[in-house]
C-alpha cells in the first residue's frame, strides 16, 4: 500500500503526478488511474499546470511540466559541482582560454564554477557573480531550449533574437563577440540532465584578438565535447575524477569547487 502523508491534498496531488509519471493523460484517463472525482483532478490539474508542475501537450492531455526538471536538476547540483573541476581544467587546458560553467538563476546567469587561463590577458569574473541573461553566449545556450513562453519572454531587451537562438538550437552551440565587453568573445554548449532538459552552460573566453570574431569555427568542436562529458557524468553519477584545479595564484583545490575560489574570463 502506498505511504500517504495525512495531508489529503498533498496525498491528492501526489496521486496525480504519480499517475502522470506513466506518461500523458487525459482528464478521464487520471479520473480513472487515481480514483479521484473529476472535478477534484481537475481543479487539481489546473493548479499544478499554473505551478508548471503538469504541463499539456499538443493533444491537450497533461503531462509531468518543465518545473519537477528544474527542481531535479537543482538537487543534482552538487555532483555537477563535483565534475566540473576536471572538465573544465581539460577544456581550459585544450584551448588556452577561461572555462566557466554558468546556470540560470532568473533574469540572471550564475558562474557556479571556472578555470582561469594560467598566464596572459584575461578579463575575471569571480565565482559567484551574477550576469545578465540579455547577452554573451552563455546565456545563448540557457534560453535556446527553454520552453516558447519562457524564450521570448527572455528574448526582451536581449542582443540576440529568435533567430540566433534557432541557429544555436541547429548547431548545439553559441558564440558571442563584444557582446558584454567589447574586446571579450566566448563559445558555449549545453549540459542536460538525466530528463534531457538543458540545466548549465559550459563556457571558454577570451579577448577577441585570441579567439578571433568567429570563435566558434575553432573552439565550438572543444566545448560541445567538454559539455558532453559533463551531461553523461550526470546521468551516470559516480566518483569523479580527482584532477586538481589551481588558482590563478597557482593553489591547489580538489576537484569540487569551492564558491568564490576560482575566476573564469567573462562570457
């Protein structure tokens, strides 16, 4: 028998995500599987797809909605951490250039972790640091996928349009240049989670005299890859590899990244 938590809506509604889990339903199809009153799922239903917790597909019949991806990803957070460090290390190792890895937060994107270039001209930006989802290639690739609503509205102010974001769908990957500084390019791919949905973006920047104003001809190939590894780690979670990070000063950190302890290049 199914535990319950002697909060009868709760129990209701976890009756109903339940029954969606087996894949899409039409009003009468969770009537039936959850032994609810129609106008109880329906009322029931109705909220959660304004929580977007349940979702309808074309056919009209609801389905599980885009927020339980979030909320999952979110709790997947600290492994994604975890392997980061060592992708990341290998990608700044293989182009040269910043790594960073970016999450959506909003109307923002979060550097959550980065791998600095050891020497030369770079511009930081500290772990940690918010950065507007209106520009840079990295906010590309975390609006690129979202759901139509969710995109245009996004698109608002943006330096990209519609148009651009349907070309990074096409080719798995953006490139920026000058977009938020004027000498700064960069090159992004996205991470999915287990569900396929896109919850990070991996990221390498650089001045535009280094990486050039068509920085994706070279490096896009580099980061899809790097991006690719961390998308399978996350869906095959198990000890990562213990590479360790260093600092611009050249410390030693162990393969989770700590907030605040590594900067990345601006992207």
């Amino acid at each position: 028998m199914e535990k319950t938590s002697g909060v009868g809506v709760l129990d209701r509604v976890a009756l109903i995500l339940g029954a969606l889990e087996a894949g899409p339903a039409t009003l009468a199809g969770l009537v039936t599987t959850t032994g609810l009153t129609r106008p109880t799922v329906h009322r029931l239903a109705v909220a959660l797809e304004r929580l977007r917790l349940v979702t309808r597909d074309a056919a009209g019949r609801f389905t599980l909605g885009p927020r339980l991806s979030e909320l999952s990803a979110a709790a997947g957070e600290d492994h994604l951490l975890t392997t980061a460090g060592p992708v990341l290390t290998r990608l700044r190792d293989a182009t040269g250039e910043s790594a960073q890895l970016y999450r959506r937060q909003g109307d923002e994107r979060i550097c959550v972790a980065a791998v600095e270039r050891l020497a030369g001209l770079r511009d930081t930006v500290p772990v940690g640091v918010a950065l507007p989802m209106r520009v840079g290639s990295a906010a590309q690739v975390l609006l690129a996928w979202e759901e139509p609503e969710r995109l245009y509205r996004g698109l608002r102010g943006a330096r990209f349009t519609a148009t651009t974001l349907s070309g990074v769908r096409r080719r798995g990957w953006a490139q920026s240049v000058g977009d938020r500084e004027p000498d700064v390019a960069s090159v992004s791919a996205p991470v999915r989670g287990p569900s396929g949905q896109v919850v990070a973006a991996v990221s390498v920047s650089g001045p535009v005299r280094r990486l050039t104003r068509h920085p994706g001809a070279h490096l896009s190939r580099t980061v899809v890859e790097a991006a690719a590894r961390l998308t399978e780690a996350l869906r095959r979670p198990g000890t990562p590899e213990r590479r360790p990070v260093t600092t611009s000063a050249g410390n030693a950190v162990g393969g989770t990244l700590e907030k605040g302890v590594l900067a990345g290049e601006e992207a």
